[in-house]
C-alpha cells in the first residue's frame, strides 16, 4: 500500500509541482508538462489502479481470502 500511495503522490503532486523546469523538454511535440498533465498522469493512475488489484487480489490468495473457490 505504502509503494501505491507513493506512486500515486509521485504522479498526483511531484510531477506538477516542477512543470515549468519540465518544459523544457518535449514528448510528441508538446511541452513535457502538458502531456503529463494531460495523458501521462491518467495513464499512470489507470496502471497503478491495475496493478494495485491485481497484487491484492494475490495477497487475498495467500490469505485464503479468494473468490474465486466459492463457486
């Protein structure tokens, strides 16, 4: 949880706190601090959200905690 939460205040907060120094690079022709206000943050957010069920759903498994036995 500790490593999500992270992640997450990575791409939520650091990354715009330093949007200006950002810009000065490029990423598909558009300043770096917009494709990541604008693509980046969402992509990484939907990954960390994925990734972030899937690891859970195996410590559920480890725990005896699982769904999918029930049927």
């Amino acid at each position: 949880m500790i490593v999500t939460l992270l992640l997450w205040f990575f791409f939520g907060y650091l990354i715009f706190m330093f949007g200006s120094s950002l810009n000065s690079a490029s990423f598909l022709g558009y300043p770096l601090a917009y494709y990541m206000c604008a693509q980046g943050s969402i992509v990484a957010f939907v990954i960390i959200l994925f990734w972030s069920a899937n690891r859970q759903e195996k410590i559920d498994e480890e725990c005896g905690f699982t769904e999918k036995g029930d049927e």
